[in-house]
C-alpha cells in the first residue's frame, strides 16, 4: 500500500502537518490502495505565502512564457499517461480500457488547448471609440491567488480546466483535489516541477471540503475560488467567499436533455445517449440522462435502448472487457441506489436493467438501468442521479419538449436531433443550457463551458477560461498622449 504524507508547496516536496489520514479506496474491491495525509492549517497558510510571492512573478512573465509552461506540463503528463491512466482507474474506478481517452488524454489536450488559447486572450488593448478628447487602454490582469477545488469524476481533466487557465492569465494556484481520488494530483505536481514553474505559482493541498475547502474560501489571501462539484458544495463556498467579496466560479451538476425531434435520428440519439450514461458509470456531469422522443416513437425507443445497454458489460477497472466500472464510493452507491427505488415508487416504468446476478461482488457496483417516465416532476426527472440512470419521457408538442427540458433547477448541457439542421438550432437557442451539441456533434475544447441556473456560473476551457481570472483595468489617457498603447 503507497503511504503518502508529503505535498508540493512553493516549489519543493514538504510534509503535510494534520493530523488525518485520508484512505483512498480502489471502488472496483473496497478495499484501500493508498492513504494520504490531509493538510493542516499551518500547511495552507504556508501555501498562500507561497502562491502570495509567486503573483509578481507570474504576472511579470510574458503570456508566451506562460503558454510554453503549459505545453510542457502537457510534455510531462504525455510520458507517464499510462502510470496515470492506471492510478485513476485504482482512484475512481473507471475501466482502464477508458482511462487512457477519457481521462489522461483530455487533460493534456486541456493543458495544450489552453496554451493555444493564450494568444486569443487581449491582455492590452486600445478602446475604440474613445471621446475626442481623450482615449483608453484595457488592461487583462490576474486576479490573484486561486483556490481551485476539483471533484473526483474527472479528476485530472477537471483540474487541468482550472489550473490552466489560473496559470496561463498569470495566477498562482492553490490545488484542492477530492479526498476520493486524489492520487493523479501528485504526477501534476511532479510534472509542474520538472517544466519549471516558478516557485509558489502551483500549490497542492489535501483534505475535505469541510476543513480544507472552507478555510481557503475564507482565507484573506484568496482572491479567487474556483469549484467543480454538487450544487450543494457550491451553494456553500458562495456563502463562505461572499464574507469577502471574492471572485468565484462554479461548474456544479446537471440533468441534461436529449431532445430527439420528430424527423430527428433516434437510433443516432439513443447510442450517443447511451453512451454518455454508461461511460463513467453515469457520473458525468454533463450526461444526457433524460431522453425526450415523440410519443409515437416511444416505443421504437424503448427497443433501441434496450440494445444498445445489453452491449455494455460492467466490470472491476481491472478487467479489459469492462465497459462500466463500480460507482466511486460506497456514499455514491447508496445515492443511486436510493434514486433508483424511488423512481419505482413514483411510477417509473423500467425499461431495461443489467442483470444483478451479472454484477461483480466485491466493490460499488450498481446495474445500469433505464426508465420510462410518464410524469417529467418525478424526482429522477428532475434530480441529478449521477449514476448509469437513465429517464426517457415522451411529448407530444415541440413546445412541450422545450417546457420539459428546460423545466429542472439545472443547465448545463443538452442535445438536439433533427434532420433539419436550422431547425434544430432554432430549438437549442431556445434551451436554458450552456452548451449543447446538434445531431451529435463532438464537443470543441476552445468553446465556453459552464452552466445556467442551479448548474453555476462562470466559464471555463479556451479563452474564456482564461479570461475568469483576469481583472479588467480601464486606463485613460489625453488625445495629445504620443503612445497609441502601452
């Protein structure tokens, strides 16, 4: 079993002060792979010092320099891809077949998208319009020292969509990895080590959002909070950081609608749905996990659904035939299996479910399933499952499918089917969900994302991650002043 009690904090290996240890458990057996010590007080308010020096050093280098660190952190993660895809499959359970895509692969592509983004960002530039008497230049400036929270889904890819950025607009950072799978956290520290990033500018501590995440929400040497987890988490460090008015931005759940319309592709649809509840075991923040059909082609649906699951095989990480691995945690578990016996209480109809006596008995595991919802305010209709849960609802009207998917709290995501493609855009700009893809369309990792509503606020990934942590400062200066721009 790997012991681990050290961290990265202003450029050097140091060892965490708490006094808990955190177990990591391989969510495939149940059983611990590897502790970690949590962080202490005394650790953060070193690694704030630390990130606190680095910011003019940060901000002083040119945004090419900051790029090229990025590109060659992305150098450092591609040559131990596979030590990664391995420790993140023990982490978080997801097959290993999948780690090396869906979880290393986008990550580097994150780190590298972003160093490309860096040119996209003004970090000056001159107003037009200006009055005659006068004109003005805009300046892009870091905001600060960033505390940056990521979840355990996507661990590595969620933290190279705030690190980056962080970096590339010239702020120091803070990294607060999930206690569940905070294993990949150290090839990052190793990687921004080896690529030579300035001492202090990347930071790493450990421990629960409780302890941890709130003292660095709170710390008067935070300028900025970035959160990726449940909207309840979020609802609580927007609490915390409103003491003093910090900058904050959250990526929190969602309970995404595919929308086939009535000349759309349902076959198409329903693998790309499918595919989406099924990989990661369902915990994707963006999954399509409500699929709305006509109601006459509910039962052409059903059947298409029913195949395209029976194809997935649930397995331990471990086995190279698995396509769905256990859920996370025993606590993530419990959840889905709550919101599963619910949805029968409340009238779902199953539609298909994975055999129970299929399913490995050792670790988290949890049979795939998916409904027919007759009433759209059911709790699973309305309620992100995070688990291999799928709702499928029919409507009659066009406009009822739009009151339907856009009737939760969330939106982060969505899709729509159509053979007809201008009248799927017509139907998308109408949807309350910040992005949201065509016919199945691949997602671009240099377009905005993040979410409406209860799903958050603020961006990420491209320049307009970048951009979130950046102060804007308008300087104005006399038309007679010789210099165009600084």
């Amino acid at each position: 079993m790997d012991h681990r009690a050290d961290t990265y904090i202003d450029g050097k290996w140091v060892e965490n002060n708490g006094d808990d240890v955190i177990a990591v458990i391989d969510p495939s057996t149940g059983q611990c792979v590897a502790t970690v010590r949590e962080s202490a007080t005394e650790d953060m308010d070193r690694a704030v010092e630390a990130a606190t020096r680095a910011r003019p050093v940060l901000r002083a280098m040119p945004p090419e320099e900051r790029a090229a660190l990025l590109g060659r952190v992305a150098d450092g993660l591609e040559a131990r891809l596979d030590e990664l895809a391995e420790l993140i499959s023990s982490e978080m359970g997801m097959p290993r077949k999948h780690c090396g895509n869906y979880q290393v692969r986008t990550a580097i592509g994150t780190f590298r998208n972003t160093a490309r983004a860096v040119a996209d960002v003004d970090f000056v530039a001159p107003l037009a319009g200006t009055a005659p008497s006068g004109r003005s230049t805009v300046l892009r400036e870091p905001v600060g020292v960033v505390a940056a929270m990521t979840p355990w889904n996507f661990p590595l890819l969620q933290t190279a969509a705030k690190i980056g950025p962080a970096i590339a607009a010239g702020c120091p950072v803070l990294l607060k990895p999930s206690e569940v799978a905070p294993l990949d956290a150290f090839v990052l520290a190793e990687a921004f080590d080896a690529a030579g990033a300035p001492p202090g500018a990347f930071n790493m501590l450990f421990g629960n959002g409780l302890h941890v995440g709130e003292y660095l929400a709170r710390h008067p040497g935070t300028a900025m909070v970035s959160l990726t987890g449940s909207t309840r988490a979020g609802r609580r460090v927007a609490e915390v950081a409103a003491a003093s008015i910090k900058r904050v931005t959250l990526e929190l759940g969602g309970k995404s609608a595919a929308v086939v319309l009535p000349d759309g592709d349902l076959a198409g649809a329903v693998e790309r749905v499918v595919r989406s509840v099924m990989i990661n075991t369902g915990q994707t923040c963006t999954a399509l996990t409500r699929l709305l059909v006509p109601f006459q082609s509910l039962p052409d649906a059903e059947e298409l659904i029913a195949a395209a699951m029976a194809a997935y095989r649930v397995g331990p990480s471990s086995d190279p035939d698995a396509d769905v691995g256990p859920l996370a945690s025993w606590n993530q578990q419990h959840r889905v299996t709550e919101h599963v016996e619910r949805a029968l209480v409340d009238g779902a109809r199953t539609i298909w479910s994975y055999p129970d006596a299929e399913l490995p008995r050792d670790g988290y595991f949890l049979s795939p399933t998916a409904f027919a919802v007759s009433d759209p305010r059911i709790a699973l209709a309305q309620q992100e499952v995070f688990g291999p849960v799928l709702a499928v609802i029919p409507y009659v009207e066009e406009d009822e499918a739009l009151s339907i998917a856009n009737g939760t709290p969330y939106g982060l995501a969505g899709a729509v089917w159509s053979a007809d493609e201008e009248r799927a855009l017509r139907f998308a700009e109408r949807m309350e969900a910040g992005s949201i893809e065509i016919n199945g369309a691949p997602f671009n990792g240099l377009a905005p994302f993040g979410g409406y509503k209860q799903s958050g606020y603020g961006r990420e990934l491209g320049a307009y991650g970048i951009a979130q942590f950046t102060e804007l400062k308008a300087i104005q200066r006399h038309a007679a002043d010789p210099a165009v721009a600084r």
